[in-house]
C-alpha cells in the first residue's frame, strides 16, 4: 500500500505555519491587553476653547479621585465677562453635569487677556475616571457680560489630558 507522501508534506507545512500563526494572535493580544497598542498615548495633550475664551498655555489638570478638572482660561474680548456656570462631561458619558464645587478666580474675568483658574468638581459616580489614562473632558462656560448688555452666553471647550490621582 502506497501512501501520498505530498498531502503530508502540505499537512505538516499548514500545521507549523498554524502554530506560529496562533502564536503571533497570542503575541499581538497580550500587547493589547497591556496598553502597549492603545493610540491615545501617542496623541498629544491639548486643551481648546471656543471664541471669547482661550486656554492659557499648558495650565490644565484632570484628576480621577473627584473627578475634577482645572483649568485657566483667557478672554479674547474687549469687554468684562462674568462666568456664571460651568458643565462638564467625559467622552463616557452622555450627559453634562454642574460643577458640584466651582470655583473661578476671579468670577469676572477682565477685558482682553484678563486670566481666571477654573476649579470644577464633580459630585457624580456616573463619572468614572482612570488614573494614568488620558481622557477627553468636554466642557461648557456659561458666561455674561458685566455692563448688563447681553444674555448668558455658552462656549465649548474640550481638554485631552493624563489624568491624574
């Protein structure tokens, strides 16, 4: 009886490049579950805000414990503005939630290139943040005018930062 020595020869072939196939699926899996693939460490920290406001150069934090968020801002405008109220929201959820402590010094922020530290804490568990990890925070500045000129004003900012413990 004669054996066909070429479909062992392709069965065994198929075999070694299956082991060594799985092998690299195990390879690329461990990197995955370890961080080391994920594309938002090698996107740089920003923090953007729209027009009247500016984010004042590398002045922002996010912390994980609160969850909170700090933040200096710059009006761009030629007028006093007062910032009433303050939202924020990770790119998790779905909803903003106020600032459950706010603090902005000072509230009314001087005319062109006057400067306020935004202090926001948010008193929610729907909020989840992962120390180390960095995390898209959207946020919304309600702000008026002080001569009494305008209604509440809404602007959008969004940081992309290292949170921290």
């Amino acid at each position: 009886m004669k054996y066909n020595k070429k479909g062992q020869a392709a069965l065994e072939f198929l075999t070694t490049y299956g082991w060594a196939f799985l092998i690299i699926l195990v390879m690329i899996g461990a990197l995955a579950y370890f961080g080391v693939l994920d594309p938002s460490q090698f996107i740089s920290q920003r923090c953007q805000v729209s027009a009247p406001f500016s984010c004042d150069g590398q002045n922002y934090v996010v912390k994980a414990t609160a969850p909170e968020v700090q933040l200096r801002i710059r009006n761009g405008l030629n007028t006093e503005l007062n910032i009433t109220n303050i939202t924020v929201k990770s790119d998790s959820d779905s909803t903003y939630y106020a600032c459950s402590t706010l603090s902005v010094l000072p509230q009314v922020v001087k005319i062109d290139g006057g400067v306020s530290d935004i202090n926001c804490t948010i008193n929610t568990t729907a909020t989840r943040l992962t120390e180390g990890k960095k995390k898209r925070i959207q946020f919304k500045i309600f702000y008026s005018q002080t001569d009494g000129s305008g209604y509440t004003q809404v602007t959008n900012g969004e940081i992309f930062a290292n949170t921290l413990s």
